[in-house]
C-alpha cells in the first residue's frame, strides 16, 4: 500500500495484493523509529540520561559488549558488537538472535537463548564505540530495555500511552513478542498503512498533532538534525551519501529537510517538510 499526504490530507491512496485499509502490516524496522522517539523523549524530560552507560540502567548488560556503551550509542547505533545483520545468509551471531526472538525455528535440542533479554547479554564487542555507524538490530532491543526500566512499564505499554491513544488512531495496532512476552521494539509493530501516517503527519509537524503535543518539539528537531555524518559514511551506503543516523531515524540532510523511517522490504515513512 502507498499514501501520501500533502498538508494533512489524503491526496493519494492504493492498495494492492491482499493489503486493504483495515488491515494492519508488519511495520519491520520502521518499528525502531517508534521507540527511538519515545527514549529521545524520556531523555529530554530527564528519565533517561543520553551520557549515562548502559549497565547503569540494565546492570544485566555489564559484561556484554553494551555494558560500557553510552545511550546515545545505542540510539545512534555507534555501539561496536561483534554481530553481522544479514538476513539473506545470517552469519552464527545474527542467527542465534533469529532463533531467540522467534523469528526462525528453534530445533528441540538447541540449548541456545530462548528470549531477546537471554540474547543481549552474550554480545561482545567488535572496535570502539562511538567510531562508526552499523545499523544493528539488537541495539532496538536495548533501546526497548531501557524504556522498560526507565519507566517501570512494558514498551508496548509506553507505546500505547505516549503515541498511539493520542494521534487519533483508526485502528488497533499490535507487537510481535518473544517466547518471554518481551516485545520486540526493533522489528515488531503490525499496524494501518492509514495510522502510519499519522505518526509521520506528527513528526512533520514538530511533535503537535490531534490537536496536543505527542512529542516534544524539541526532540523531533533534535532528530531533524541528525547524527553524525562521518560516523555514517563508515557504513558505505553508497544510495545514501551525505545521511546520518539519530535516535533510530535515517537523516537526509538534502535541502528538504527529508528523514524517514526505513524498514527491510520497502516499509517507510518518509517526511518531506518543504514539499
């Protein structure tokens, strides 16, 4: 399905194979960019520390490649973990943490992490956090843990409380979860192509929308912003010159001002403030 809105209408809209405008779709990665938003907020109203490490917050990280990462690593995605994200031919690593998430089968015999929470902790380091950008799936996942600590309530629980009853959703939206009932915060959500929009509607207008503030605005330009962009050039994504990555958003830094949500087989909000 596409839909494109110019000024808060609907001016084009179509659906095609079995997707119709009632039925949610897994959102894949575009899933990040929720929860990067939602800790950017927690930072700017003081609940999360953006310099602060991560076993601060999740002690049970201390001796995993996250434990002396800083929080603005993780939703930066500058973390350095000895993990590969390839989905056509996944190396041990990344297919360890398919199985552990639930998004491959688990043979009866394997004695490996049954959850994202078992997972997490046995990721080591691969460099220096902070050099570079490498999208990395697992940094959502502690990104959701420190959501989770952070306020004392599950991240679907803060997803629910912070966006989705305030934009005037249309429809139910839900998370994929672990065998744990852990929500998986980088890949999980399923919800209306019509309600997606909604959500990039609120980033393009600076966090006001239905008539309240979701987000601050401060932290929608914060993310406009960007990252660094010589952390990202690291990456070598040769469609992507001159981007960077914040808070789990894709930066453009063209003369639109474009950022977006991007997930693995086309899913995207894409934000074009001047147009």
């Amino acid at each position: 399905g596409i839909l494109v809105l110019h000024r808060g209408h609907i001016v084009y809209e179509r659906y095609f194979g079995a997707l119709t405008a009632d039925q949610p779709h897994i959102a894949f990665s575009v899933t990040k960019s929720f929860f990067g938003t939602l800790a950017a907020t927690l930072i700017a109203e003081g609940s999360l520390d953006a310099s602060a490490l991560i076993s601060s917050y999740v002690p049970e990280l201390a001796t995993s490649a996250f434990g002396d990462a800083s929080v603005a690593e993780v939703l930066d995605m500058t973390t350095a973990l000895d993990f590969v994200e390839d989905y056509a031919e996944p190396p041990p690593t990344m297919a360890r943490y398919r199985r552990a998430t639930g998004f491959m089968p688990r043979a009866p015999t394997d004695d490996g992490p049954r959850s994202i929470h078992e997972f997490l902790p046995t990721l080591t380091g691969d460099g220096v956090h902070g050099d570079a950008f490498r999208y990395r799936t697992p940094n959502t996942d502690v990104v959701g843990w420190l959501i989770a600590r952070a306020t004392g309530h599950s991240p679907a629980e803060v997803l629910q409380e912070r966006i989705w009853s305030r934009i005037g959703a249309e429809g139910d939206a839900y998370l994929a979860v672990d065998d744990a009932g852990t929500p998986l915060a980088g890949s999980g959500l399923n919800l209306r192509l019509r309600d997606l929009a909604r959500f990039g509607e609120m980033m393009r207008l600076r966090g006001r929308f239905n008539g309240q503030q979701v987000v601050p605005a401060t932290v929608v330009d914060d993310i406009r912003r960007g990252g660094s962009r010589a952390a990202f050039a690291k990456a070598g994504y040769s469609t992507l010159p001159g981007w960077s990555y914040r808070c789990h958003w894709w930066i453009s830094h063209d003369d639109h001002g474009v950022f977006a949500a991007r997930g693995i087989h086309g899913q995207a909000v894409l934000v074009d403030p001047a147009a």
